[in-house]
C-alpha cells in the first residue's frame, strides 16, 4: 500500500501521520512519501521517520519529495494537509477586510475571508486532483485542507476522485467525545454520542449511557438551560452562555467549539473573532519545531517529543479500514450526504456518522434537525455548493451571489467591494478569475 502525504513537512499533521503509521499500526513493506514545497522541512520530517522506523523494527519505505507528480504514481491513498501561502494570504486578505471595517470576516472557513480561503485552496486541489487522475486514478484522496467542506464539495462535483473530510473539532478533544459528558458528571467512556450537521456546524442529535440506555439529552438539555455553572472555569462559563443562547435559538446543542460555529453566522458580541493568522505557529515558533524536527532526525533528541502536539484527526486509521475490508464505525466523517440527513440534498457534503465495511463507508441515518436549524444548514450548503462552482470556473457573479447569500456576511456593500480588492490583490494565485 502507498500513501502519499502532500503537506509532508507540517509540524501539527504530518507527525500524526507517521505516528500512526509507524508506531501505532507498524506497516511492513509499505510505502510513505512526504511531499512539501519547504525541502528543509519534508526532508527533516523524513529523517525523523526513518529513524523511528529504523528503531522501531519497522520497514516502511519513507521518503520526501517538493515534486508531487513523481509522488503519485501507484498511490493508493492521497492525504491532502496543505495551505497555500496560507499565513501570508490571510493577512492581506485580513488588511483589506479591517479597512472595509468587516476585521470580523477575516475567518478561515466562514464569512468573506474563508470564501477567499476556499477559492486558494480548491484551486490548489484542482491541480492535485488533476496529477491523480492521471497518475493514480483509483487513488483515495484524503482531505484535511480547509475550508475542507468546500474543498470536498469541490473535488466530489468537478472530478473523478473519490474523497472523503477529516475534522474532528465536533469531539472537543484528542480522543472522542469529552466535553460534554463531563458536563452532567460522566465519564467520556460512559456515553454513546451522536452529532452531525456540516463541518464546523455540527449539532448534538442523540447521547444515551451506554450501559443503561438512559437517554441523557434532557439532561444536558436542561443543564446548558439551568444548571450550576459554578465548577466551570470563566472561559466555559461564555461557551455555555453561547451554547444556551443558540439552544434557544435552534433547538439543538452544539457539538465543537462555538467560536468555529461562529464563524457561519452574523458576528456576534461574545465571540472571538481572530486578529492573527488561524494557523499553527508563529514564524519563530516554526523556526524552533524546524530544529526540534532536525534533532530528532539526528538523534539528538528523544522521537516521542515529535508527537507532543498532534492532530485529532487520523486518516490513516480509515484508509486500512477501507482497504483490508474491515468493519468499522466513525464517529465522524465528511462524506457525500447520501440521504444521512433527510433534510439536505442527497448529494450535498456533510458531516456524518459512518460505517466501513467490504472497502466502502456508508453514511448512517441521522434523526431529523429541528426545521430552522435544517434550513440554516441548507443555506449554509448552497453556499458552499456555489463556492466549489465560482471557484472552479472562475465565476465572479457567483461570487458575489454567494455575498447575497451567506448569512455571516451582514455588511452587503462593502462585502462586493472588499471582495473584488481580495480577487484582484490575490489574482496570482487565482488566475481564472482574471
């Protein structure tokens, strides 16, 4: 089996990935390569995977690469962790925003800055989907690059790949369901979850004790509505004022982090908006996990410190799961809707519970959405459907029809405006609008 990582020598994800790989699954004579424009740190990440491997007994080929097209050849799996330019993009796109007074839009997946966000990176998965067609057609593309719900609406509409989206945000932690639990006094351990919706936008539909079957939403339900808040720290004390609104306002209680839900709606006084690029690290903070990278690489510094910080997410888990036939169920995934979520389109993409089996995920049936939250998600989704649509073709009046649309975006005028000066001033990497 071949996988092949494009964004090889990112600090957050790509050890995620050989940890997995090498630590946890231990893969024999299978194939890794890490592919990354940044030479110094693909080929760091490499070294520091060979060495694992090497002390781990274990004989995965593992290489690094900055050419992905003589990366693809006969992969089987394409895992897709990459933003173009991603820092440095979002400040000029933040600059022209804070000038129109809309800072607040400057978002990484909602609002004006994560339609910008979407058109680089769709534009960027174009070009990969494009190397995969013709270099490994068969091959599965895994996709953690936001704003990933419409870059995968993209790829599914516009190419043959077939892919599915990896964000785990809807857990609230590294592994599983853990926050809300905890709120009414159970273990993570303790609770069967349900939650879907679209990514970013999830919402809690079911949560029952595993071993009585009780059903427990009533009392989340009413704890969010008037419990004692007391053991909970300030920071906790506004999510659940956030959530306790929104409970109110939607029927339903959300499932992630309210600041990420925020991002799909009208700014809001209460939410934190950021004023620095959604992105991991500092240019000095990258500078040190570069040489961290490098010791490690060199045996100057234990392996276990490479995966301190990891990502929620893992691909790789499913990616075997699919191809050695096995069954399985995942709390999450962003896949093509399939009828999961009655309310929505049978081909939109949205975030589902799934089941693996025989090499192919099945979407599991979701209870139904109170109608309002149903209809937000629906206009939420045709605005990611005319994203994928502007972006591929390069449509302007699309473009501003998704302005007219969005409902996070209130300021109408100034949106059209700002967002001709952020198509212009991003026009390098976004030919075909020009």
């Amino acid at each position: 089996m071949k996988f092949v990582l494009i964004g090889g020598g990112s600090f957050v994800f790509a050890p995620t990935v050989l940890e997995d790989i090498i630590v946890k699954h231990k893969l024999a004579n299978d194939e890794l390569v890490l592919v990354d424009l940044n030479a110094e740190a693909v080929e760091a990440m490499s070294g520091a995977a060979q060495r694992i491997a090497k002390e781990m007994g274990v004989s995965v080929d593992i290489s690094a690469v900055t050419d992905r097209r003589s990366a693809l050849s006969g992969a089987d799996y394409v895992i897709v962790s990459a933003s173009p330019q991603g820092a440095r993009r979002w400040k000029m796109d933040f600059d022209i925003l804070h000038e129109f007074g809309m800072a607040d839009q400057a978002r990484e997946c909602g609002g004006l800055g994560g339609l910008l966000n979407a058109f680089r990176s769709i534009t960027m998965l174009m070009e990969i989907c494009r190397d995969i067609e013709e270099l490994c057609p068969g091959a599965i593309l895994l996709d953690v690059t936001n704003p990933m719900p419409r870059v995968v609406t993209a790829i599914d509409r516009y190419t043959s790949i077939r892919s599915a989206g990896f964000c785990n945000i809807a857990y609230q932690g590294p592994n599983g369901y853990a926050f809300l639990p905890r709120l009414i006094g159970k273990a993570p351990d303790e609770v069967e979850i349900l939650t879907g919706g679209l990514n970013h936008f999830a919402w809690v539909l079911a949560m029952k004790d595993k071993r009585t079957g009780e059903d427990l939403l009533p009392i989340l339900t009413d704890y969010i509505r008037q419990g004692d808040w007391s053991a909970q720290s300030e920071g906790k004390h506004r999510e659940l004022r956030v959530m306790r609104r929104w409970l109110d306002t939607y029927g339903a209680i959300v499932a992630g982090a309210v600041d990420h839900h925020a991002e799909y709606l009208p700014v809001q006084d209460d939410i934190h908006y950021t004023t620095t690029p959604p992105y991991h690290g500092t240019e000095e903070e990258r500078k040190r996990r570069l040489e961290e990278l490098q010791a490690v690489a060199t045996s100057q510094r234990d392996w276990a410190d490479l995966f301190h910080h990891g990502s929620w997410e893992h691909p790789v888990d499913i990616a075997l799961a699919l191809y050695r036939g096995e069954v399985k169920s995942v709390d999450i995934l962003n896949v093509r809707n399939q009828g999961a979520i009655r309310q929505l389109p049978t081909e939109r993409i949205v975030e589902v519970p799934i089941l693996i089996s025989n090499g192919l995920w099945t979407p599991v049936s979701l209870p139904d959405f109170p109608q309002g939250l149903a209809d937000l998600c629906r206009v939420i989704s045709d605005v990611f459907e005319l994203t994928a649509e502007s972006a591929v073709n390069g449509d302007r009046l699309i473009a501003h029809k998704i302005v007219d649309l969005d409902p996070a975006i209130t300021d109408k005028k100034n949106a059209h405006m700002a967002l001709d000066r952020m198509l212009e001033i991003h026009a390098d990497m976004l030919p075909q609008f020009c």
